[in-house]
C-alpha cells in the first residue's frame, strides 16, 4: 500500500491534520486529524510503498511497545486511513 498523492498533513493550532493538498481543495468536514505517533508515522511513509508488517517495524524501533501492540495499533491506523480515502491499495 501507499499514501494516496495530493494529500498533505499541517499543524493548525497544535493538531496534526490531513487535509487536501492546496487550499481551494480544503473540505473542513473532511479533516483527517492525527496524534503524534500518526503524524510521525505520515511522515515517514510519504512517497514509499509499504506493508503492516513495515509500520509495526517502525513503530517497535522507535517506542516501548511490543510487537503484539504495535500490530493492533497498525491495524487500527490503517483502517482508519483506508476508510478516510488516504491509502492507494
């Protein structure tokens, strides 16, 4: 999978959020808002292919989670994406 083009993530009064790429293509009802760990995760899978399997790995590398957690989360990320129209399958 990959992270659909034209979409860029901007930091609005402390919030990371996923909105459209240019300002005449902002639909406010559809923000795409993101904790740390997300926005993280956003930047570095920008313009890369990837799988679970290479989240997971990213996200154990760089904290104290287990494997176990970090497969859950990556699940619940990635549905929250593909649901939000943010992943090219």
């Amino acid at each position: 999978m990959k992270l659909k083009e034209g979409f860029v993530m901007r930091e609005l009064l402390g919030q990371h959020i996923i909105t459209g790429d240019g300002l005449s293509r902002v639909d406010f009802s559809k923000i795409i808002s993101m904790n740390d760990t997300a926005a993280w995760l956003w930047e570095q899978l920008q313009g890369k292919e990837f799988s679970e399997d290479d989240i997971a790995r990213l996200l154990t590398g760089r904290y104290d989670v287990t494997e176990e957690q970090a497969r859950t989360d990556v699940g619940t990320l990635t549905e929250t994406w593909r649901n939000a129209g943010l992943l090219a399958e």
